[in-house]
C-alpha cells in the first residue's frame, strides 16, 4: 500500500482523519473523482427496522444518475476490534434491517433539487437500496462484519500532504456506478482499424441518427478535437506521439473503452473512458 506520493509539487502521507465526520466531509467533497455517475449527499435519515421496530439511522445516501439504483452508506474509521463489533456490527445489523423505502421521500426531495425530474426521482421508492460500508484503512475484522451483513466494502484512505491539505485515495470500491449505457457507446475493437496515423473508429446508425447535423467532438489524451463522420461511416481519431497517451494503447488494444455519450448546446461530445476494473 502507498504509504506516501507526490502531486503538483506537495508531498501526501498517508494519515488518520480527525472523525467520522471529517471522513465524510471529504468524501463529499471529492465526490466527482470517486463517484462521478452518481448523486452523493448527507443522509442523516432514520429507518425502522422490519423485525423490531428499531430506529437506526444513514451517514450517506448514493444514487446512480439515472436513478436505478441506490445505496444506503455507512461510514467508519477503523479502529480495534472490540469497536468494530461492539459498535460497528449492531449498527449495520440494524441497518441492513430497515425499510429504508419509507424514507426514501428524503432521498427524492434531494435528487429533485438536483435537477432530476419528479418521474425518475420517484421511481427509487420502488427500488430497494444496497448498502455500502465505507472506511479509512485494511481491516480484516471490519471487512468481515461487512461481507456478514450484506455491505459492499470501500475503503477511502486519507493522506495529508506537507502543506496542509487532505487528499483522499480508493484501495478498494466494490460499488463504482458507471454511466447510464443509454449514454455509453461501445466499441468492438476487431473493427477499428489503423490508417494514416489515425484510428478509423465506426460510428452505429443508431449513434449517427442521434448525431444528426449536430457539431460533433471527441475527447481524448486531455485534449478536444471537432471531428466529422466519413463516407465510410466512421470517425477519425488522431493518435499522440507519446506512447503513454490512451490514444498510443488503443493500437495495441491495450485499453478497455468505451466512449461517454455527452450532449450541450455546443454539440455532441464523445468523451473516451478506459473501463477499469476495480480489485479487492
């Protein structure tokens, strides 16, 4: 595990957070790096349980954009063992429990101040929420009372760099919602081909129908490019001189991607995503 790293000319050690609440402060604050498909936000709602009528109550709440799913989160530091079960274990327990459905008006006041329509909005109270526990660092017993209950596991780790400033880091995301596939344009690579410096990539009938006389851009390699369909119903991509750059890979198939389908009143941009696998 990287104990420390530099970025942008400060160096990040890893640290402990102040509280459960300075862990979740930056979570939310870096909410568009760790869950950039999802809403995320404060959720300090409470449930009953089904079996005894027991209240608990969340820390966050997570819904994927297109609201088909959500998850009720938890979030704990790690600490010794006789925490992790004297207060980790009943709090979840009681949690995995809940109806959280009967809450759930909370969660689509807050979506639709977000800008989400009332229709999709509402559907989540028709859909049950997963859980997820989230903590600060490797820890077995944590881990366990999580698989135990029903929790997916991630773990955000703090760092704090010699200047002051926190830095949160994934060592392991077990929910990490991608786009909506309404707006996700897959590729198979056994028909891209390599022309004149450039990557020959076909655009479906489908995506070209919804291109329509829109301008049309490609993101790629950190830079934008207006490109234009072909005769031959494909676009072209320019490939970087640096073999690191994902357009390089993309010869050798090194890369897992698919382009994110993104829409303004500039045109329609097709943002390139490598498809991470994420690892215990």
């Amino acid at each position: 595990m990287v104990e420390e790293f530099v970025l942008k000319n400060e160096r990040f050690r890893s640290t402990k957070v102040e509280s459960e609440l300075h862990l979740e402060k930056l979570i939310l604050e870096n909410q568009d790096v760790l869950f950039p498909f999802c809403f995320l936000f404060d959720y300090k709602r409470q449930a009953k349980t089904r079996t005894t009528g027991q209240i608990t109550e969340a820390d966050l709440c997570l819904v994927k954009h297109d609201c088909s799913q959500w998850w009720i989160i938890e979030v704990e530091r790690s600490k010794n063992w006789s925490y992790t079960y004297d207060t980790i274990q009943p709090q979840i327990a009681l949690q995995a429990d809940a109806d959280w459905n009967k809450s759930a008006n909370h969660a689509v006041k807050q979506l639709k101040e977000f800008g989400v329509s009332d229709t999709l909005a509402m559907s989540i109270k028709s859909i049950e929420p997963g859980f997820i526990l989230i903590y600060d660092d490797v820890d077995p017993n944590i881990a366990e009372i999580a698989d135990e209950h029903g929790f997916k596991k991630i773990i955000f780790k703090p760092y704090l760099s010699d200047m002051g400033n926190y830095g949160i880091v994934p060592i392991m995301q077990e929910v990490n919602p991608g786009p909506s596939e309404e707006n996700v344009y897959r590729i198979d690579s056994s028909t891209v081909k390599l022309t004149a410096q450039k990557l020959w990539i076909p655009i479906s009938s489908s995506l070209k129908k919804r291109i329509g006389s829109k301008n049309l851009f490609i993101l790629i390699d950190e830079n934008i490019y207006p490109i234009s369909i072909q005769m031959n119903n494909c676009i072209m991509v320019p490939i970087s001189d640096k073999k690191s750059s994902q357009s390089s890979q993309l010869i050798y198939n090194r890369l897992k991607y698919v382009f994110d389908i993104d829409e303004d009143e500039n045109g329609v941009n097709l943002v390139f995503r490598e498809e991470k696998r994420w690892k215990k």
